[in-house]
C-alpha cells in the first residue's frame, strides 16, 4: 500500500457518499426517506409522495407555501445529488492515492473539500426551506414534522468535513517510492 494516511479519508468520503446518495433517493422515489411529512404527504430532492421526479416542484398543500421564492429553493435541493458525485470522484481518487500516488490524495481532498461546501449551502437551505414550510403548515393546524433525510445530510456534511481534514493530513503522509524497490 502506497499511503496508509489516506484511508481515514477515504473512509469518511465512501461514508459521506453513501449517506448523500439515501437523501437524493429520498421521495418520491424511496418514501422512508424524507426531508418533511405533512399528512400523507413525504418531501424529498426530487419531489413528494405521488408526485413525478422532477427538479423543482410545488407544494400540494393549502396555505401560503407554494410562493415563488420557496419554489425557488425547491430547485436547489440538486445540489446533493451533485455532491453524491463529487464525493464518489473523491472516494475514486482516494483509491488511487491509497494504492498509488500521492497525486490521488490531494485531488481527493479538493473534491471532498467541494463536496463539503455543495452539502454545507444544500443542507442550509434545506433546513431553511423545509422548516419554514414545517412553521408554516403548522400554523394552518396541518401536523407536519421533520424527516429522516435532514439528519442523513447532516451526517453525510460531517463525514465530509471529517474526510476533507483527514485527505489534506494524508496528503503528508509516507509514500513509497516505486522505483527504489528494485
């Protein structure tokens, strides 16, 4: 093995991509994954319970909640599947950097590092989006509580921050020249 300092990272940033691709399945593709329920309805990245999949959508329930600028945020709920992908190239490179070349590393560690910051504004929004809608129904009398996705999201940011921090660590660590076996 080329760098044992970057398996910590490696590690995190499969953990976080794993974590990253349950919230982008959330509903209505997979309803046990949601960021919000409201009667029967379950929100997720791509939609709602009987909904089509769909980037951006608009709330089926009474109140003032289908405004523009909450629709709006709607659409930003992409920004976890495109951190799903950057944290898989992550965790590809990582490999590469664990099996290879230090190079690996530090391109694992700039993209788990972007990953980071695509989770960090996704899961601020969400929890924006998703708690104002939550206030919102509730002050309608419609009983509306958090989902799992908000906290799967929440773990997958950790992980991230956890892998960009132990990446740039393994960046310094022991490689083996190659060439100095023979």
């Amino acid at each position: 093995m080329a760098a044992s300092g970057a398996l910590p990272g490696l590690f995190f940033c499969f953990s976080a991509m794993l974590l990253l691709i349950f919230v982008s399945v959330s509903s209505p593709t997979w309803n046990s994954i949601s960021f919000l329920n409201a009667n029967q309805y379950a929100f997720g990245v791509f939609g709602y319970t009987g909904s089509k999949v769909q980037v951006g959508y608009y709330f089926p329930l009474p109140g003032d909640i289908n405004t523009g600028i909450l629709h709006s945020l709607t659409f930003v709920l992409i920004l976890y599947p495109i951190a799903a992908g950057l944290s898989g190239l992550a965790f590809l490179f990582g490999v590469c950097g664990a099996g290879y070349h230090r190079a690996g590393t530090v391109f694992m560690t700039l993209l788990a590092g972007l990953a980071t910051l695509c989770t960090l504004v996704a899961w601020i929004i969400s929890m924006s989006l998703f708690g104002t809608v939550r206030d919102r129904l509730r002050s309608e009398g419609i009983n509306a509580n958090w989902g799992n996705a908000n906290w799967l999201a929440l773990g997958a940011l950790v992980a991230l921050l956890l892998g960009s921090c132990t990446a740039a660590c393994g960046i310094f660590g022991h490689y083996r020249d190659r060439r100095s076996r023979r």
